[in-house]
C-alpha cells in the first residue's frame, strides 16, 4: 500500500468528486455525506503516511516515479520529506473540517461547492508530494480553479472582483516560476527538483532564478507588497474558502521557499536575503498596525495572516545573515541559530494553519447567524453564547503568541533565531506579539464582552453539537502543539539538517 500511498491521497479526493457531482442539485444531502466520506477516506489514508515515516533520515520516503512525457524527461514522480508529509496531513485534517463547516451555510449548489473543495484538497497534496519540477507547476496552477470557483459562485457581494485579482496575482507570478523551471531543464537535461539541487550554477544564474521563484512565492504567502489580494479574497470568499486559504494555501509559498529557493539557488539567496528579511519585518510590524485599524473581522483575521508568516518567511533567511554574523564559531552557531530559524518558520506555518483556520470557522459561526463581520455589530456576545467566547477567546490568545500555545512556539524559535543574526531583527519581529496582543485583544473586548449590542445579539443561541466538535478538535490542537511541540521539531530535524548543507556549500562553480 506504501508504494502507491501518496497517488491515493491525491486522486482519491479528486475522484471522489465525481459521485459528489452526480448526486445533483436535487439531492444536496448524499453529496454532503458523500463529501465527508471522501475526506474522511482521505484522512484515514493519511494515517499510515505517519506511522510508516522515518522521522531519523531526510531522504525520500513513500517515492513513486513513471514515465509521463519522456520527451522532456518528465515523470510522474512523487515524494516526501520532514517539510512535505506534515502539510500533507494538515491539508487532509482540513478537508473534513470544510465539509462538516458547510454542512448547513451553503445551500446552493451544494454538490458543486463539495466537489471543488474535494478536486482542490486533491490538488494541494500533489503540489506537496511532486518531485517533478512541471508536475509541481500543473498542480501550483491547477489549485486556482477550483478556488477560483469557490471564491466567484459562493462568495460575497464583491466576489468577481476578489476572484479576478486572486487570480491574476497568482497566475502572473506564477509564470516567471515556470520560466524558471524551463531554463533549468535546460540546463540539467532533467525537470527532477532533487537533480536540480545539486546543479552548479552562476551567481548571477542563482540572482535571476531566486527572483523568477520569488515572485510565485511571495505571492502566494503572500509578502509585503504583494499581498493585497488576500484580504480582498478572504472578506468575499465564504467560510470554507477562508480556511482553506488560510490554512493551506497560504504555505504553499513557504513551502516553495524550502523546496526551490533555499536548495536550489542558495548563493542568491545569501545575495538577496536583505529583501526577504525586509518584506518580512515589514509583514511583521507595518501589516500588524494595518490590522489594528480594521472594523471587518474578516480583514482584521486576514492581515493578521500576513503578519505571522511573515515569521515564517524570516525565519528561512534570517539564516544567512546568522552565517555572516557568526565569523570563525560559524559551524556552532549555524547549527544552533538556523535550525532554529528553519524549524521555527515550519511551526509557525503549521500553527497558524490550525489558528487562522479556527479564527475564520469563529467568523463564520456569527455570520451564520448575524450575516455581519463589522466588528460594531457585536458586543456582549459571551453573554448569550459562553461556549463559543470560550473558543474565540484561546483562539485570539494563539494568535497573539500566548505561551502553551502552538501560536508562541514557532514565533519563539524565530526570535531565538534572529538573535543570532541581529539584535534589531528580534527587536522588531519581538514587535509582532505586542501588536498580535492589541489587535487581538480589540477585537475580543468589542465583540466577545460588555454589555449585549443589539437585538440580534440578544437573540443569539450558543454553538451546536456540529460546531462544538470541529472547535474543541482545533482547540486542542493548538494547545498540544503549544505544550508538546517535540514531535514536530523531531519529526523535521534531518530534513533541517540536509537543507542547511546545502545552503551552507556554495554552488558557485
């Protein structure tokens, strides 16, 4: 079963959309319990991915490679690392997570929405699992349109103008990407990501194809300046599509970092890794005063997204200043301080996956039933709904880095890291959880306590059963991997270790 393991976890949700599909309009129930069959499927298949990973070596594991165009040596080849296989898992966990969420708020089309959520959950796995340079850019690609569709059909007022700018942003940094991949190939005779690790390359063939990835994966992240569709796609997007976004989609670009950038061209990394560290303080510390000016709650929840990954983007290549700082102890303190960096940005990215995830099901649970995100139209919501302001309340802490939260972990390690490099870079990235707090904080005390607002907060009813279930499952999350982050960091330790030789050796021939 391992042979073929991830292959099943990529076609088996795209697949399954099609009796998802043919259960029509008419029949919107089978194609929601034929939906949570699928990604339940999904996630049990999962489980042996886990049990059968070998946590103490970063090669390969759960390999699978055919022939598909060998014209171009391009082969159907699929693979997983201590980076890969936990987003594996996290974009399978999500999957049911979607479909239990949309269970009663979507009611139109509902075999369509269910359907593309299956194609994409499908989709994102491959993009994690692809070990072929072109393999991985038809899935990076193909991920936009069922989001697309997501976003356009069932999102808000404004969608066709979220969707068209999500797209755009998306496709054309995207395309400098694949003009990448191909001068590669050329030069290598082989679309292998792994091949291209080892290619020697120019300085001045690295700065170009650090630039030409960059502008894929800062997109996606998305960094300073290129992030204003996310907020944009978020407010109009509906609660399913917020949370894939936030959870998943969003670490594609970080992802991409570690998988292409950092291996591939690592002397244009320590050349332009200025910019980076930049564009991230700036995410850290402009972008958290943007979030404390919002009143959508939507908004607030999505430049806050910005902002911690933008931990996760200076956690990556704070690592090369740490190389230049460090002088003649630079074996120890690489060791030390850039693995804390490497691993930091991964929790970080898994953290806020499972937080800004449950931040947007919060959202949604009181759109559902107010059908507003102004943060005016609340107030004394724990009044009449305990059990949720319970859940909102933890969440907002994770978010603001509260210790025993999987929220402080990765930000802590990334701090740690950027003290090896700079002062002023753990000063300023430090900024993040005073800020996280005020907006986080703002945002609880005008919604969640005080006096009842109005007549439709009066009227408001606690979480359901459903409801219940899928928060307690992301709060326990969050506070396991607060409490207990080891697994995790042990899991990635080799994986680190085999990135940061290759970015430590120069490919300058």
């Amino acid at each position: 079963m391992s042979v073929h393991l991830l292959s099943l976890l990529i076609w088996l949700p795209i697949l399954g959309s099609l009796p998802v599909l043919a259960a029509g309009e008419q029949r919107p129930g089978i194609a929601r319990i034929l939906a949570l069959l699928v990604t339940l499927a999904a996630l049990a298949c999962s489980v042996p991915l886990y049990t059968g990973f070998d946590g103490g070596t970063a090669d390969m594991q759960f390999v699978e490679r055919m022939p598909w165009i060998e014209a171009f040596s391009i082969f159907y080849h699929l693979g997983v690392d201590g980076f890969s296989m936990p987003l594996i898992l996290l974009t399978n966990f999500f999957g049911v997570i979607v479909v239990i969420a949309g269970w009663r708020s979507i009611t139109k089309r509902v075999h369509q929405y269910m359907a593309s959520f299956l194609i994409l959950q499908g989709l994102m796995v491959g993009v994690f699992a692809a070990l072929d340079g072109m393999l991985f850019y038809i899935f990076f690609e193909a991920m936009l349109i069922p989001m697309f569709l997501v976003i356009g059909v069932w999102g808000g007022e404004r969608r066709v103008y979220a969707t068209i700018k999500f797209f755009l942003y998306t496709f054309l940094g995207s395309v400098f990407m694949l003009v990448g991949l191909i001068w590669l190939y050329l030069q290598s005779g082989s679309f292998a990501i792994l091949d291209w690790h080892v290619l020697p390359l120019s300085l001045t063939a690295q700065t170009w194809l650090f630039l030409a990835f960059f502008t894929a994966f800062a997109v996606k992240v998305p960094m300073w300046p290129v992030h204003t569709w996310l907020p944009d796609a978020h407010v109009e997007a509906p609660t399913g599509g917020s949370v894939i976004l936030a959870a998943i989609m969003l670490k594609i670009g970080g992802y991409g970092f570690l998988r292409f950038s950092l291996p591939i061209t690592p002397d244009g990394s320590s050349h332009l890794d200025w910019l980076i560290i930049a564009f991230s303080l700036i995410a850290v510390v402009y972008i958290g005063f943007v979030a404390l000016a919002q009143s959508d709650m939507k908004k607030l929840i999505a430049y806050s997204s910005i902002a911690h990954m933008g931990f996760a983007t200076l956690g990556f290549f704070v690592i090369f200043a740490i190389m230049r700082a460090a002088g003649s102890d630079a074996d120890q303190q690489i060791a030390q301080g850039a693995a804390l960096g490497i691993s930091g940005g991964m929790i970080q990215m898994i953290s806020h996956g499972f937080i800004s995830g449950a931040l947007f099901l919060c959202v949604g649970v009181l759109y559902d039933r107010v059908h507003s995100r102004e943060i005016s139209a609340y107030g004394g919501v724990a009044n009449k709904m305990p059990w949720f302001a319970a859940f909102v309340v933890l969440f907002f802490m994770a978010n603001s880095g509260l210790p025993g939260t999987s929220g402080f972990v990765g930000e802590f390690m990334v701090i740690l890291s950027a003290f090896h490099a700079n002062f002023w870079y753990a000063a300023l990235a430090g900024l993040t959880l005073i800020l996280g707090a005020a907006y986080s904080l703002y945002l609880v005390k005008r919604v969640i306590f005080g006096d009842v607002a109005n007549q439709e907060v009066a009227e408001l009813q606690d979480i359901n059963i459903r409801e219940g279930m899928i928060l307690s499952v992301l709060a326990i999350a969050v506070l396991l991997f607060g409490i207990w982050p080891a697994p995790l960091i042990e899991l990635m330790q080799p994986t680190v270790e085999q990135l940061l030789n290759h970015v430590m050796q120069t490919k300058v021939p």
